[in-house]
C-alpha cells in the first residue's frame, strides 16, 4: 500500500510537472513549481478523501474542483481591454483533475489527459497565429478634436483596410471624442490601420 501511495505522488509530480515546463517556459504566474504542487495537492486529497470519506468517499475529493476554481481566478488578470490568464487557470483547472485521476489510481487516463494538456498548450498557439492572420478582433479606442478629425474619417480609414468594424462607444466632452470600435480583419490588415493611425498627427491618442 505504502510503494502503492508513493507510485501515485511520483506520477502527480511527473505529470503534473511535464505541464509545468511549458508553463513556465512561457514565463505564466503559474509556473513549474505551482502546477507540480497542484498535482500533488489534488493527489493527495483524493487519496484522503477514499481513506475518510467512509461511506461517501468522494466528500472531500469533491471540493477540490470548487478550491480549484478560487485558484484560477487569482491568476486571471484584468487590464485594459483585456483579459490574460484565463488559459493558466484552465491549465490549473485540469492539473488538478490529473492530479485526482492519479490519486483514484486511474493511471492510463491521466497519462492521457496530460499528454492532450501539452499538446494543446505547445501545437495550438501556432494554430491560434494563423486564425489571428486572417481574423482577429480588437477594441480600438481612439482620442480626438472633433474641429481637427472625425469618426467619419477614422471609418473610412476602417473601410480602406477593409476591416469590419461597429462603434461600441462614443463620449463627447465639447469638441474632445472619445470612441470605441470594435474591429475585424486580418493582422496585416490591422497592422496597416495601427500604422496610418500613429502617423495622423489629428488623432490626440489611441490604444488597443
């Protein structure tokens, strides 16, 4: 039982680690470190969970996925118009679930579930650059006098990149607009637009 219990850590740390790497890499909050010890953390409490949970031996097993999720969403940051850490905290998220599946002694299936997690995490990204090439969205928000430019003209420089794009937003303070577009088209194109925008000495300031 003991060599039984020691097998099972081994293989959290191992799994959970091989995550880590790439994590860590990538230089996310959620590093080697932290994925080998939620591996082992969601082990262990599953092993727990069947040695206490008497006649409901998935009692303390269960909370795992709901402490679990407090733990995702401390590496979930907000700034700007965006939002960076939601794929750690899915990383986080099944980690864990190895890290259980190996505490139940499902060995193969958690070797499995590893194998797709790295795979997902160092193949898509080159995927995910190639859809970004032909669409991706973005939230411009733009500064201007309104005696000096206007949103007809920051359309129409839209409309020459051919770029779809809608007004989410527009704030006036007398002459002073500020607008938000959200806006649709390939990087080149989105390139080219950022480009023309930095060079308009008429627009006060812009980011994205």
């Amino acid at each position: 039982m003991e060599y039984e219990i020691a097998l099972r850590f081994l293989l959290a740390a191992l799994w959970g680690g091989i995550v880590g790497i790439e994590r860590e890499y990538r230089s996310k909050s959620a590093g080697f470190r932290t994925i080998i010890l939620i591996s082992i953390g969601s082990c262990f409490f599953t092993l727990v969970s069947s040695m206490l949970g008497g006649p409901n031996p998935d009692r303390i097993a269960a909370n795992i996925v709901t402490g679990i999720g407090f733990l995702g969403a401390g590496v979930i940051l907000h700034g700007g118009n965006k939002i960076n850490g939601i794929t750690t905290a899915a990383t986080i998220w099944t980690v864990s679930a190895v890290g259980m599946g190996i505490g139940a002694g499902y060995y193969f299936a958690a070797a499995c579930a590893s194998f797709f997690i790295v795979v997902i995490l160092v193949v898509l990204p080159f995927v995910e650059s190639k859809i970004d090439q032909l669409h991706k969205s973005v939230t411009y928000i733009v500064s201007f006098n309104r005696a000096n430019y206007s949103v007809e003209e920051l359309e129409a420089t839209l409309a020459k990149y051919k770029l779809k794009y809608k007004i989410a937003k527009l704030e006036k303070d007398g002459d002073e607009h500020t607008g938000a577009w959200l806006v649709q088209g390939g990087s080149e194109k989105h390139w080219l637009f950022v480009k023309e925008l930095n060079d308009e000495s008429r627009v006060d300031r812009f980011n994205y």
